[in-house]
C-alpha cells in the first residue's frame, strides 16, 4: 500500500454501529456512556495513517426526523453529518454509503469504514487498487465473514473498543483472546 497518503475518509455506518452495539452486544439500548466516543474514530484515524481526516457520519432519516441534539454533537467534534432518506425497501444509509465508496475510486486518499455489513464488500474490494490504504472499524467478532479475503489481501481490521479505544466502559463481549493479551483483572 502506498503509505502517507493526503487524507483519510472515515466513513461511518451510524445505523449498524448502534444496531450491532445494542442488538448484538448488550441486547438494549445503549446507555450514553456505553455509546462510542466519536472524538476518538476521528483521532484514532489521524494518529493511525497520519493523514488529515475528513468523518463521513451516514445517518437514516427517513421518519424525517433528525435527532437534533446527536447531530449537532457530530458536527461540533468535526464530523461532516449526512442524512439520507427514502422508501423503507431501500436501506438508504447502505445505498448512500456505497455511492461516496464509488466516489473514492477517482480520488486519492485512504478509507476506514466503520461497518459490520458484507454488502460493501465488494465496493471495499474495488478500492483494493495499491494505492491507498484500506481499514475496517467494527466489533472484530461480528465482522462479517465476507471481509476475510480483502483481510488477507491487506485491508486492516481494527476493532472499535480495542484499538480505538472508542468507549468509556468495558462492553461486555465473548471472544477469543490471544493468551499474550489475557488479562485476568478484567474478569475478576
């Protein structure tokens, strides 16, 4: 991959981010302190390819409504907001964030996409082109399994809570550790 790239485009996947988050992980709504310290992506991407970062932050609004107080919030830490709407048989924010990954193929920069969704695997794989570098952002044990290949093929996982460091609470996760980064406090 062609290191130090101009800018890094951190696309965010706002609906799976929270669905993952409260539906597979806690199996509620998150409590605030238990949602992601959205601050932390943006800097994470910074320090991580030492790029300057433009936050892509896709958001349903097809109810037509917005909630006012998150967005606001994104846009103070510097998250470029978009809402998209539409009929309920489009997942919109997945139409909408293929679209900007399309958009990427004549522009130069890197791409971390914050998503646990296989349908961008093929709009990942097309950027896959040794230009630039490609990331993943997501909870690493329910990634799916569709990002295996363009893993083995140089795009970089990382996890949200490990690598990071996008939250204020441990979550509450079952998964496999690597015995080198077993620490048994967090159990006890």
């Amino acid at each position: 991959m062609t290191a130090g790239s101009e800018q890094t485009y951190v696309l965010v996947d706002g609906e799976n981010i929270d669905a993952t988050l409260g539906g597979s992980l806690l199996n509620r709504r998150p409590e605030p302190a238990e949602r992601p310290r959205w601050e932390r992506v943006l800097e994470f991407a910074r320090s991580q390819w030492g790029n300057p970062v433009k936050g892509l932050f896709f958001l349903n609004a097809s109810s037509g409504h917005l909630p006012s107080g998150f967005v606001q919030a994104l846009v103070s830490l510097g998250w470029t907001v978009i809402p998209v709407a539409g009929p309920p048989e489009i997942k919109v924010v997945d139409a909408a964030i293929q679209k900007t990954l399309g958009a990427l193929l004549h522009r130069t920069g890197d791409v971390m996409l914050l998503s646990h969704d296989a349908d961008f695997v093929a709009d990942v794989r097309a950027l896959q082109d040794g230009r630039r570098r490609l990331g993943l952002i997501a909870f690493t044990e329910l990634v799916s399994g569709a990002y295996g290949e363009l893993a083995a093929a140089g795009l970089t996982v990382f996890d949200l809570e490990d690598h990071v460091k996008a939250f204020n609470v441990v979550l509450p996760r079952i998964r496999i550790i690597p015995i080198e980064l077993f620490d048994p406090e967090r159990f006890l």
